[in-house]
C-alpha cells in the first residue's frame, strides 16, 4: 500500500514540489490583482498579456485574460473563465527527474524580487521559469529554448492591486485620448500601464466627438 504524500506542494508520485501551495496562491491572489506580462514568441509581434482576478472565493476564482499590444490596445476581447487554486498550483508541477530548482534574486520592472528558479528539460527544449517569493501564482519570468535557440521569452511588466483594502489611483480614457488613438500622445507621460475597464452608462449624442463617433459618455 503506498503511503499519502504529506507534502502540500508535491501534487503526486514522481512530481517536483510546486513553488506554492494552492492556499498560499488564495491568499497571494486577491480580487482586484492584475499581472501585466510582456510576451516575445518566436515569429510574432511582441504583446501584453494582462490577468486580473475578478472574485475570488475558498476554492478559486474568476479571472479574466486580456491580450494588448505594449501601447495598450486590445488585440482580441478579453476572456473570462473559472479556476482553482488547485489548478493554477498544478500549472507549476513539473516530473522530477526533469527539475533542476534553485534560488536567484532577479531584476524585474518592478525591483529585484527572490525567485524560486525551475528548470525543465524535455529533449532538446528547455523551460526556465521563476517564481517570485512574494508573489504567489503565475510565473513572473520565464524562458523557453530550443537547441540553443530562445522561441519564447516572458517578462513582468506590473503587479498592481485594486479592490477593497488595496485601492490604487485610476484614469479612465474614453475616444480620441485612448491608448493607439489620434490623441494618445497627451497622456504619453502620465505614469501606470493601461488596462482595460468598463464604465456603466449612457453614450449621448453631443459633444464635440460625435462627429467622430464618439458620442459623451455620462456616467450613471
């Protein structure tokens, strides 16, 4: 009979332990954190990659996936799903024999953070990701190689939290002032990184936009 595996952060038999466990990630992972990634993949235009979990509750949590270009436009709608903690932990659990972990201490665009480096080796492709200490969850860094050559690089752009207990100043940009628009250039030096967001309202016909279609939005 094979004894239970008492470990939290081992998730099976032949299996490296995970960086963090599944409450450790509830509890790193609020309702109102968004993760920005930059991703550079082989062949493809460099793009942003923004997760933000919506509600979170005992057992998981919404989150909604988000791909912009760096100037912060939408290059599809934003997704929208259901996960566990279980299965956000799960996506860290990697065999053993292929598992090389260690610490190192890395500069990223928000400081030096410590990290738990995993390295994957599969044949002739290597996956090197890290996990920084104080921010349970995804990655916040990650390379892939193969024979030698990087195919795709992952690096942190923001972490940032709003939502109750943890509120951050905001700006919300409606037509020509958006992110890509004609006007875009006046807020070029206004600090943060944009993400998107809805307001509720009423879109009037007035104003001097509507010639452009872009009718005053009044909030309600």
């Amino acid at each position: 009979m094979t004894g239970a595996i008492s470990d939290p952060h081992v998730l099976g038999p032949g299996l490296a332990p995970t960086p963090f466990t599944a409450d450790e990630i509830r509890a790193g992972c609020p309702a109102g954190r968004m993760i920005r990634l930059r991703i550079e993949a082989e062949g493809e235009a460099p793009f942003h990659r923004v997760s933000r979990f919506v509600e979170c509750d005992e057992t998981g949590a919404t989150l909604e996936r988000s791909r912009l270009t760096p100037g912060g436009e939408y290059l599809a709608e934003p997704e929208v799903g259901r996960v566990t903690w279980r299965d956000l932990q799960a996506h860290a659990s990697f065999p053993a024999d292929a598992t090389t972990i260690e610490s190192e201490r890395i500069d990223t665009a928000i400081g030096q953070l410590e990290c738990l480096r995993y390295t994957v080796r599969d044949g002739a492709t290597e996956e090197v990701r890290w996990f920084a200490m104080d921010l349970p969850g995804l990655p916040i860094q990650s390379l892939t190689t193969t024979d030698g050559r990087v195919t795709l690089s992952v690096t942190l752009v923001d972490n940032s939290y709003s939502g109750e207990g943890a509120l951050t100043p905001g700006l919300f940009v409606y037509g020509t002032l958006a992110p890509g628009r004609s006007n875009a250039h006046i807020l070029a030096d206004v600090p943060g990184t944009w993400e998107p967001a809805t307001v509720r309202g009423q879109l009037l016909p007035e104003g001097w936009g509507r010639g452009a279609g872009l009718p005053r939005p009044r909030d309600r």
